[in-house]
C-alpha cells in the first residue's frame, strides 16, 4: 500500500498551465458566435475557466440556438485554435522543462477538460509524442471538473493513491476536482486569470520555473 503523503507521481493540468490557450479559446468562441449576433457574457467567461468543452457546449453554446451545429461550430474552433498556437506556441514559463525533469523521475499524466486532440497536438508542439504521458480528457469523464471525477480517473491511470499525487492547476474549478479527489495541489498563477481563486491549493507558486524534483520531494515532507 502507498504511503499517504509521499508523492509518488504528477498530474498536470493543460490550458493555462502548461500553455496559455484559455483566451484563445475564449475570443475563437466569442467570434464565432458574434457571426450569429450572440455574446458571451463576463459571468459566462469566467464560469468556463477550466471547464470540459462538454459542459461549456451544454451550459453556453446550446441555450443560444446557433443554426450552426455544436460539431460545426467545435470543428470551427479547433481548427482556428491549432493554427493560432502553431503560430505563437504560447508555453508557459518552465512548462517544458518541468514536464521533462519530473517525467525522469516519476509517472506523470495530464488531466484537462480539452480534447484528445487538442492535448496530442499540444504535446507534439513540446516535441513530444503520443505516448508520452497518459491523459485524461473531456471525452474521458462523464463530469468534468470542480467535480473529482478527472482525478480519481488520472490516479487510477497512475496506478497510485490520490493522497500520493501532486497535480498542478491554474482555475478554481481545477483545484476543487484535485482536493476533491484528494490529491495535493500546487496553484501556478503564471497562466490563472487574475481573479481566481486559487487559496484551496496547498501551495501557489509564480511559474513552473521552480518545479524540479527536489520541489516535488519536498512538497509533502
């Protein structure tokens, strides 16, 4: 049995905390609907930080009505996403290597309310391929994040105890699932928008920068 308070393996969010795709996200949605006079409202941006594309699609895309199919208008987006950040590769400050140090030293996965395809397309602009790490994303769950559902689903892939997990966050909605799930928690405010919530984390932190494996062995000592 595992050892409550040892970490043993990481779990990392993607959007904001490992590239900063959010309001990226955000304006593609904002401008696609604005094609068919529709708005995002500012409680509705800030509600869908961290969400699954699922819920976003059922809480704000669909009440509106758009004669545009939600397939469409996803196809839309992700096309424009992809071209967007293959331009700017918008990594956040020690993302890349802080995946590399840790993955030589522990099992890490990736937790995040994107798509499959977004997340394989993220890592192949890190330089890393398919198999890399294991991922759980919206098409994974059935309840997305603040729900504990994306973590208890990634301990599982890691074969180890939530309590021997460090994951790290940018969103309220993201450190709600990984405190839920009874993971440890590390907030990185270098991609969280400058309102969040970030005080049930047990630790934030500017960037990634300082990640290191000392920092992980440390964490819970």
């Amino acid at each position: 049995m595992e050892i409550a308070g040892l970490i043993k393996g990481i779990l990392f969010d993607l959007d904001n905390t490992l590239i900063a795709t959010e309001a990226v996200a955000e304006q593609l949605l904002s401008d696609i609907l604005a094609a068919f006079g529709a708005t995002l409202t500012p409680a509705e941006k800030k509600w869908m930080v961290g969400r699954r594309w699922a819920d976003i699609v059922e809480q704000v895309i669909s009440p509106r009505k758009i004669p545009l199919s939600e397939d469409a208008i996803m196809t839309q987006l992700l096309d424009r996403k992809d071209v967007l950040i293959t331009k700017t590769r918008p990594f956040l400050p020690g993302a890349i290597s802080a995946l590399d140090c840790l993955a030589a030293h522990y099992p890490i996965g990736i937790v995040t309310g994107s798509f499959r395809r977004e997340v394989l397309f993220v890592l192949r602009l890190m330089g890393k391929d398919a198999d890399f790490c294991p991922v759980v994303s919206s098409e994974d769950v059935t309840r997305g994040k603040p729900d504990p559902e994306p973590y208890q689903r990634g301990a599982r892939l890691l074969h180890l105890l939530p309590g021997n997990i460090l994951v790290f966050e940018d969103s309220s909605a993201g450190i709600a699932s990984a405190k839920a799930a009874g993971c440890y928690c590390v907030a990185v405010r270098a991609g969280a928008y400058p309102d969040a919530d970030l005080s049930r984390a047990d630790r934030i932190i500017d960037t990634l920068e300082i990640v290191t494996p000392d920092f992980v062995s440390r964490f819970a000592s």
